[in-house]
C-alpha cells in the first residue's frame, strides 16, 4: 500500500504542473513543470520518502524503455532520414548525456550518502 501513497504524490505534482501551464501559457510541458517542483519540494523536505522511493526507483531503472519510440519513429522516415542521420544520433546522445548527467547531480542532491553517519 506504500506505493500508491508514492503515485499520488507523483500525480500530484504532474497536476500541479498541468495546471500551472494552463493558468500561464508558459511553453514547458505540465509534467516538466511538476518535476522541477517536486525537485524543489525534495531539496526543501531534504529527501525522500519511502513511498516515493519506492515507486521512483523501478520507474528510472526501467527509464531507457522511454527511448524507444522516437527511435522507432526513425524507421518511418525512410529516405528523408538519409541527410538527417547525423543530427538525429548527436541530439539523441547529447540528450541522453545531459538527462543522466542531471538526474545524477538531483538525486546525489536529494539522497543521503550510504556512508553518511548523520543521514
């Protein structure tokens, strides 16, 4: 039962996002908006709880199944992916890069150290 205490909290911020973008107009999208604000609410609360952790971690180790479908969409393209290969692969790898390079820095931030003696 901890789990759907997780998923609420999730939704919640996806909503909070949503609405946010619909009350503003601003150009991200709701669920971005939501995870910055989760992000802050962590760095605030200074970590995180066993609900969310235990939703979130099966949910980033299973992350590279959200890679998929543009990839997919590729094959779709057929000769008009001929002189767009390279900027798809270097967009595609950079992206990657700096989504791992971020995640890593927000939850080195968020979760406390293994070793840590006052976590």
């Amino acid at each position: 039962m901890l789990w759907v205490k997780g998923v609420f909290t999730l939704l919640l911020f996806q909503s909070i996002g949503e609405l946010i973008k619909y009350l503003t107009g601003v150009l991200l999208p709701g669920p971005v908006i939501g995870m910055f604000l989760l992000f802050g609410f962590l760095i605030i609360k200074r970590g995180v709880s066993d609900s969310l952790q235990q939703v979130s971690i099966p949910m980033i180790q299973s992350l590279t199944i959200m890679f998929v479908p543009p990839t997919v969409g590729m094959y779709f393209l057929g000769d008009g992916f001929n002189d767009q290969w390279l900027p798809f692969i270097a967009a595609g790898v950079g992206t990657t890069m700096l989504g791992t390079a971020i995640i890593a820095f927000g939850m080195k931030k968020v979760l406390p150290a293994e070793n840590d003696p006052h976590a």
